[in-house]
C-alpha cells in the first residue's frame, strides 16, 4: 500500500483527544498517508513499510506547531528587517524547534515603516516558507500599549488598513485593535474593514470596558459569518498582558474575552512562558473554556533562542536579563530608571507547551491548543495542525520530556537545534 519511498515515524503518537502509545505516521510526497497505531497500520497494509522501523517508545509524535504571534528569533527582529533573506533566519530558529507554520508578526510603527515590513515579509508568504502576517497596532490603547511606542499609536484608519493589507500581497491574517479607540468599531471601521479584505481581527491592547469588547466581539462575529469567512473565530492577543486587569466591579474586557470563549465566538491567546501568565492562570483558563479556546503562543522577540542582551522592536529599544524581555525607558521619560514593561518572549513554542503540561494542563490539550486550535483560525484545518491522512508531513519528534529530537516539514527534515 505504501511506496518504497514512503517517510516512517514511530512513537507515542498525540492525537486530538488520546495519545497512542505504539504510534506511527506513513508520509509520502510531502502528505501525511496514515497516522494510528502500529497494529492498525499493519492490519491495512503498511506492514513492509512500517515493520522496518523501530518502536520509539521513549518519543511523542506530535503534529508541528502552529504560532500565531511571532515578532522573531534567533538575532532577527521582523519588525525591523529589511530583506526576506534576513527574516528567513528568524523563521528557522523556530522551525529548528518545530513551529512549522508561522505568523510574522509586526509591531506598531510608522505607516510607511509597516507597508515596508509587509512587503519584506510577504515575499515569504509566497515562498511558502511562513503562512502569512500578524499586525499587532498600531490602532492601540496609549493606556495598555506595553511595548509599542506611543508617538506611532494612531485612530483607526480604513485607508492603512487597506493599504496594509495591499502591502502584504494579501497574506495579511490577523491584525490586533482596541475597541475603544475612535474608528475601531462601527459601521465603516477598521474592524469591517479587515473582514472585508479577509483579515480576521483580534481584541487586544486595551483599557475599553467590558461592553466595548462585547461590541467588538458581536460586531466581527457577525460579519465573519455574513462573509462566509474560512478564517476565525476573532482571537483576543494574548489575554491578560496588555489588557485592563480583571476587577469584580470594573471587569474591563477579560471578562467579556472568556465569556466569549466559553460560548464558542472566541479564542483566547495566552502566553505560556512562566513570564506573562503564572501556569495556574493558564490551567485555570483551560479549565474554564477548554482546549479548543485556547491558543498557546510565544510572542517571541528576537532574543527567543539567543542570549541577553540589548535588540530592537520596532522602534523601541529592549533589554534582556534572564531571558525576560523588557522595554528600556527613554532618559528623561517618567519611567526612567525604572522596569520597563514586558516586551514579548524569548520562548519558543513547544517551550510554551511543555511549561503548560508542567503546570497541570493535559498533554493531549496542550498540544491541541499549539497545533490543531490555531489551525482553525487560520481556516487551516486538515492541512496543518494534525497528523491525518492528507495533512502536510509536519511532525515534531520530542523526547519524554518534549525536547525537540526531529523535525519534518512537508516531510523534510528540518536541523534541530
């Protein structure tokens, strides 16, 4: 049933609800043409291909990961590069680690700068070699920006948005606002704006209230159902950091973000770093909306990877001390001499996931929410995310531990770091 040249991976395999102990994925052409256990591989016919492997009972098989919120990696900064060349490297240090389907993501700048930055980092969209673009602002709260310099915050603008989404050959995917700020929500916004030209909004950066955020969720989730939208549901950027904190008599928009997902008509982005979020919060946001809610992500910076020191964000300046990331005050600022906030991680993603099963989150959820979940949102079920029959050959191989042994994209090995 299998060609000579069929891939053969043994392991534990994870799949979306079980892990299957004598697991085993058959790839050829760069697609996935079985995954299951071994005795029901050999019971349809992949007994000489699979019989010459073998067991791996130490391992887990999971499908490669899928990072929707990536500034960089490796030295790189995708805010700040200028050819594709020099992306590329901060896309490999992740691969290497088996994120095989990224979103580059920007940070707020210059109109000029962002179109700039898109069109650098759209020429690896149509090379295959990430799956598209995240815009994080710049229609942001001054109040919640953390890492965003103020100078480039701006109101909402229809015209950047279709500009930017112009700039980026249409792989523009996501693009993070906040609902308080003018020209955000409502008839003619940027929020219909951005379903309009197939980008699926994400709540984050903000101080809004809690009704605000409901008038954002309802408003975009709406018009992804009346545009018949592969993409979604609407995400919030990586919940609790950058966001109003949570008070039992001023609720702000976590409470309506978790309310949403717990219905269904959101997914919920959390940092899992043991930087941004404690691992109880982590559990407990699990506990309350489950797997299929949750979006496990690195927001990783240009130090993921690499050792402390000084880099660049966009235009802000970040010092790194113990693998925490955090803005450096400009002399003279109020914050001068002071702790910056937090600007983004240095953690890749299936650091993210093993810190989630550490802190009590089932394996098979965790990775869920690293894999197949983000899929979704790209509208990108049954080619990335999974390990099932005509899925892209995308698997990380880890050790008990979850530490990277093998990675396979499109069936090809990738060098491990």
């Amino acid at each position: 049933m299998t060609d000579s040249g069929a891939l053969v991976v043994r392991g534990r395999l994870v799949q979306p609800s079980a892990v299957v102990d004598d697991g085993v994925v058959v790839a050829s052409g760069g697609r996935v043409t079985f995954a299951g256990s071994v005795s029901d591989a050999l019971a349809t016919g992949y007994g000489p291909a699979v019989e010459t492997v073998p067991p791996a009972p130490g391992t887990y098989l999971l499908p490669g990961l899928v990072d929707l919120h990536n500034h960089g990696g490796g030295g790189v900064s995708f805010p700040d590069v200028t050819t594709a060349s020099e992306a590329l490297a901060g896309v490999l240090e992740h691969r290497r680690h088996g994120t095989t389907t990224l979103l580059a993501s920007l940070v707020t700048a210059r109109p000029e700068v962002l179109l700039e930055r898109a069109s650098v980092l759209a020429e690896l969209a149509v090379a295959g070699e990430i799956e598209g673009l995240h815009a994080e602002g710049p229609f942001l709260s001054y109040h919640r920006r953390g890492a965003h310099n103020p100078a480039d915050l701006q109101e909402g603008s229809v015209d950047l948005v279709r500009d930017l989404a112009e700039a980026a050959r249409g792989y523009l995917r996501t693009m993070t606002i906040a609902p308080e700020v003018p020209g955000v929500t409502g008839p003619g916004g940027v929020a219909e704006a951005l379903v309009e030209a197939g980008v699926l909004p994400s709540l984050g950066h903000t101080d809004g209230s809690t009704e605000q955020a409901e008038a954002l969720i309802a408003q975009v989730t709406a018009a992804l159902a009346a545009a018949g939208s592969p993409l979604g549901p609407l995400t919030a950027t990586h919940l609790f950091n950058g966001m109003r904190p949570l008070h039992h008599r001023r609720p702000g928009p976590i409470a309506a973000c978790l309310a949403a997902a717990a219905r269904g008509d959101m997914v919920v982005e959390l940092i899992g770093d043991g930087v941004h979020l404690d691992p109880a919060t982590v559990r407990s946001v699990f506990d309350m909306v489950g797997p299929d809610q949750v979006v496990l992500v690195t927001d990783a910076m240009a130090a993921a990877g690499v050792a402390d020191g000084r880099y660049e964000l966009g235009p802000m300046s970040v010092e790194v001390l113990d693998g925490v990331a955090r803005v450096v005050p400009e002399e003279g600022s109020p914050e001068a001499g002071g702790e910056g906030p937090i600007a983004g991680g240095t953690a890749h993603l299936i650091d993210v996931v093993r810190l989630a099963v550490a802190g009590g989150v089932p394996l098979v959820d965790a990775v869920r929410s690293a894999t197949a979940v983000p899929a979704r949102v790209l509208g990108l079920t049954g080619e990335v995310g999974s390990l099932e029959p005509g899925a892209r050959a995308d698997v990380l191989v880890t050790d008990a531990t979850l530490r990277p042994l093998r990675v396979l994209r499109q069936g090809i090995d990738v060098a491990v770091a």
